[in-house]
C-alpha cells in the first residue's frame, strides 16, 4: 500500500500559498523575476506555482541528476543549461525536493558564477531537512518531512517512473521492484 504523504488537495494549497508570498515579494520589483524550473523533477511543481505567480516574470529551465534509485550520488551532473542570460536579474530557483542539499548548493553557486544575477532565491516543494549534509538557505518551502523516506509521485521519480502521479506517497516495495522489472 502507497502511504500518502501529500494529496492532490494539499498540493494545491500549498503551491497557492508559495504562488502568493512570491507574488508578494516581486509584485513592486523593478524588474521581471527569472523562473528556473530544475528539470525533470520539479515540472510538476513549477506548472502549478506559477499559475499562482501574478507578476509578469520569465521562465527557464535547467537539468542536472544526481540521484541513482533511492540514493543521491552526491556528484552531480549538468545536463542541460538555461537558454535566457539571467545577468542582473532577479532568479528563483523551483525545485522538487531538498535532500542532502548537494545538487541546491552546487545549482545556487554555479548560476552566481557564470550569470551574476541580481540574487538568487531558492523555492522549493519538499524540505527532507534529515537527511541534509551540506547547508543550503531555502527561502521558500512548501512542505517538511521529518523522516528520510524516499518520496515519488507529483515530479518524484525511482528511475523515471512515477512522476505522473498526482500525489506524493511513500512507495512500497513491491511497486520498487515492479519498477526494477519493467526497466529491464
Ligand atoms: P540532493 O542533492 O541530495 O539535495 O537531492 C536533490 C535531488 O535528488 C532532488 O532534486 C530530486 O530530484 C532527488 N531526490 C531527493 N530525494 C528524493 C526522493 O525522496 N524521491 C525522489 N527524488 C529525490
Ligand atoms: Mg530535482
């Protein structure tokens, strides 16, 4: 049995609720805020933040992986660079889930050094603040997990499978193992 950590009802409050206080924070700036959707997991989360974003702003994504199954590598990789020029501008960084903070840590410095942006912001949906192991400053969070369960659904994958569904669960093993079978 699935054991649902957030419904579709409680997303939907919650990407509301970040939608606002962003909306918030930019809606006197003197310029557009730049959207950078962490690819692929954060998709899911940066479609509906941003239909509660009422400010005009831009969007960019960018791709980097870390994770192989249920544990993060810790060496991450950059996949796929943004296509705008941030320089100056103001960036919010929309992330699916904080782990051990090492691919936040990496994606923060990296934009800073070959952009130099106005500042960088960093929302994201999941805090798994147990399982940190390097310090990262989230500014925005949607929701904290006190334990360090490996999460899929809404964005969340094992192995690319899941990110179609429409809630945030703990998997069991067997649908792990489903998953190990089918990628054979
Ligand atoms: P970190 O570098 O360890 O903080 O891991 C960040 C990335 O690993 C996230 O952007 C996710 O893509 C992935 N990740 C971390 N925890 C989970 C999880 O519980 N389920 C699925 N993916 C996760
Ligand atoms: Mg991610």
């Amino acid at each position: 049995m699935r054991e649902i950590v957030l419904s579709q009802k409680e997303i939907q409050e919650i990407t509301k609720g970040l939608g606002e206080k962003l909306t918030e924070r930019f809606k006197s700036a003197s310029s557009a805020p730049v959207f950078v959707g962490v690819m692929k997991g954060a998709l899911n989360f940066m479609m509906d933040l941003i239909k509660n974003v009422d400010v005009p702003m831009m969007t960019d994504y960018i791709q980097i992986s870390s994770y192989e199954g249920t544990e993060s590598t810790g060496i991450i990789h950059l996949k796929r660079d943004l296509t705008l020029d941030i320089k100056g501008k103001s960036v919010v960084i929309v992330e699916d889930i904080v782990d051990t903070g090492y691919s936040l840590h990496y994606l923060k410095e990296y934009l800073i050094e070959k952009y130099q942006p106005k500042e960088v912001i960093i929302c994201c949906f999941i805090d798994k603040k147990c399982a940190r192991k390097i310090d990262v400053d989230v500014d925005y969070v949607g929701y904290t997990i006190d334990k360090p369960a490996f999460l899929m659904g809404y964005g969340l994958d094992y192995n690319e499978f899941a990110r179609n569904i429409d809630y945030v669960y703990i998997p069991p093993k067997e649908e792990i193992e489903l998953y190990d079978k089918l990628s054979k």
